[in-house]
C-alpha cells in the first residue's frame, strides 16, 4: 500500500511546532519553537503573549519541517493540526495556518485531540506498540487514566478532579522558589533529597478509585514552607522536593497497576510531560516488572509538547476516514 505522510501542526499552548510523520511512526522531521524564555518571566503561561508568538512563528516552523524532511507540499497527504484542548487563542493560529494550506493545496484535513496526540507519540517510540493498552498521560493540564482500546478508541477511567500533576510540580517549584517549569527542576533538585525526609498525604479520592487529586498535596506542601518561615527555621529544597515527588510517584503508579490489575491489561503506556520525570519512569519500570507487564514510555522531547505526535495519531485518524472541513474550529475543553 502507498505510503501516507503527514504534515503536522500543534500550537495548544507555549510550544509551536510542526512535524512531518509518515505512516503513522517514522519521524521524518520534529521542529519545537519554545516560547518558554518569554513566559518564564511571569511564572507561568501568558495566553495572549503565547498567541502573538505563535503568530510571528508558525509559518517558519512550518517551512522548517517541510525542509528538514526533504519534502515540499506536493509530497503531503495530509495536514493533522490539533484543535483542542488547550488555549483558544494558541490553537486557533495552528488551525488558521492547517485550514489555509489544506484550501490552498487541496489537502485532506484531520483534526487531533491533543491527548490523543500525547497517547501516539508510544506510536512513535515503540514500533510494536499496539492497542489495547493503558496510558497514564500526566501533563501541565492533564492527568489522565485511559484505556486506549483501540486506534482512536478511547475510555477515560480515571482523571484528577483538581490540578493537574504537572500544574503540581510547577506551582511547587515556584514555592521552593525554583522557577517556571518547574517540573523538570524539582525532577534535577530531587535526586539529591531524601524522599522520607516530609511525610506528606497520599491524595485518596472517594468513591472514584481510579481518579487523582493533587491540590491537598499541593496546599500541604506550601503549608510546610510557611511554617518553616514562621518559625523561622530553613528547609532543605532537595529534600522538600524528593518528598513532594515520592507522593505524587506513588500515587500515579499506584492507581495505573491497580487498574492494569483490575482489568488483566499486560501493556503499560506513559505519556505527557510528566512522563520524562525520572522517578516516575523508574518507579514504573520497577512495577511493571513486578507484575510482568510490558512498559512503554516515549522519549523526553516526545513526553512535552511536539507535533510528530500530533503526525502520529492525525494518520490513524486519516486512515479511519476521519476528515475535518474548512469550518474546523479551536475547542479549548475538547473531550476525548
Ligand atoms: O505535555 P506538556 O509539555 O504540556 C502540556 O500539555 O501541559 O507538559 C508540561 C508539564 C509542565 O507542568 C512541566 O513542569 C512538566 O510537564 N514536566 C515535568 C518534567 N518535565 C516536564 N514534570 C516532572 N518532571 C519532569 N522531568
Ligand atoms: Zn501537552
């Protein structure tokens, strides 16, 4: 059968990017614009500053990944672009530029959740990888349980009902007073911790054993370090940190194997920026392991937001016949 190539679009949030895929796992070329420089200044995601530069961005970006793979438009099959979720104004440049080169160039649009997008990059990565399986996508603004049971064929099984574990790390890094992101920080500090250093809650959530929450674990972590302050007494960064993380650590490895047990699902996925955190990898490999499942995790520069695994699930959407009209729009809380 012919080959598919995909030119890919993703712009949710602070990275804009553009990667050309074909069928579905070979990664001919993944280019990231990161914003991050402009928005660590203010601690966090400015929307509005994000939209401009991915204005000024994209079209390079594009350009860029068409060059780097060789390819010219005459060569793509189709344009994937994520539509959602994430900041409407972010999205809606990656659909503008999608829709336009689609009209232009009479090519097929898809359009992809940017979970699923997150979900494909093991696609990518594992070449062997197919459903079913679980995935623990765990990102700045998702943490997701979900059983993909088949291409596009999603069941969510558990979520956070309040920050997400990303947005955790962040806000905790930003406490410890270690800027923004905060994730891969609190990831570099914590290996020089003691992680029974603070004992901190293990967040149980009531009646929905699958799900997280994280803002309790969150309060009692900024809770300590003003009682230090009060007290006026230091605390140990490396410490605070290396405790922070063995609770969110367990907690996301422990609901991902009671599940895999409860549902007899050998093969175990992790994706989303939190996925390139090293003690989460490690605890995970140590619990599949133990149970004799098969581990999945994709590299970090796929884990964080890119477009080739946008590429990797725009083209099973395309071979199902999943196409988009040139009324595709921006749905910042798209559902999976
Ligand atoms: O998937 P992503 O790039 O963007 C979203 O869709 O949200 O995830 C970014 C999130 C940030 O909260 C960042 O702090 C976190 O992933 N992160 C990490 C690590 N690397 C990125 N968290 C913990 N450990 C890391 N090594
Ligand atoms: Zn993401």
């Amino acid at each position: 059968s012919k080959d598919v190539t995909i030119l890919a679009i993703e712009s949710s949030c602070d990275e804009t990017a553009a990667a050309v895929v074909r069928n579905g796992r070979e990664v001919l070329s993944n280019v990231i614009s990161s914003q991050i420089d402009l928005h660590k200044l203010y601690g966090g995601v400015v929307p509005e500053i994000a939209s401009r530069k991915h204005i000024e961005k994209i079209n390079q970006v594009i350009e860029e990944a068409l060059k780097e793979a060789g390819k010219t438009l005459d060569d793509i099959d189709a344009i994937g672009v994520t539509y959602g979720p994430g900041l409407v104004g972010a999205l809606l440049v990656g659909v503008a530029a999608a829709k336009a080169i689609a009209w232009a160039r009479k090519i097929p649009l898809v359009g992809v959740h940017h979970i699923e997008g997150h979900i494909s990059a093991n696609y990518i990565e594992h070449p062997d990888l197919e459903p079913p399986f679980l995935c623990l996508v765990a990102s700045g603004g998702h943490t997701h349980l979900v059983k993909v049971e088949d291409y596009g064929k999603y069941e969510i099984l558990g979520r956070t009902r309040d920050d997400a574990a990303g947005e955790a790390y962040d806000k905790v890094a930003r406490a410890i007073g270690l800027g923004y992101p905060g994730g891969p920080k609190i990831d570099r500090i914590a290996k020089e911790g003691n992680p029974d250093a603070v004992k901190f809650p293990k967040a149980k959530v009531d009646g929905a054993e699958y799900d997280f929450s994280f803002s309790g674990l969150k309060s009692a972590v900024l809770n300590y370090i003003n009682g230090c302050k009060m007290k006026g007494e230091s605390f140990d960064p490396a410490d605070l940190a290396a405790s922070f993380q063995k609770a969110v650590v367990e907690v996301l490895v422990g609901n991902s194997m009671k599940a895999a047990e409860e549902l007899g699902i050998s093969k175990f996925a992790i994706a989303g920026g939190v996925a390139s955190n090293s003690a989460l990898r490690a605890a995970m490999i140590e619990a599949c392991e133990k149970r004799k499942m098969k581990f999945y995790r994709p590299s970090p520069i796929l884990c964080t937001d890119n477009a080739a695994m946008i590429g990797a699930a725009a083209y099973y959407e395309y071979i199902s016949g999943a196409r988009a009209g040139l009324d595709l729009n921006a749905v910042p809380n798209l559902k999976l």
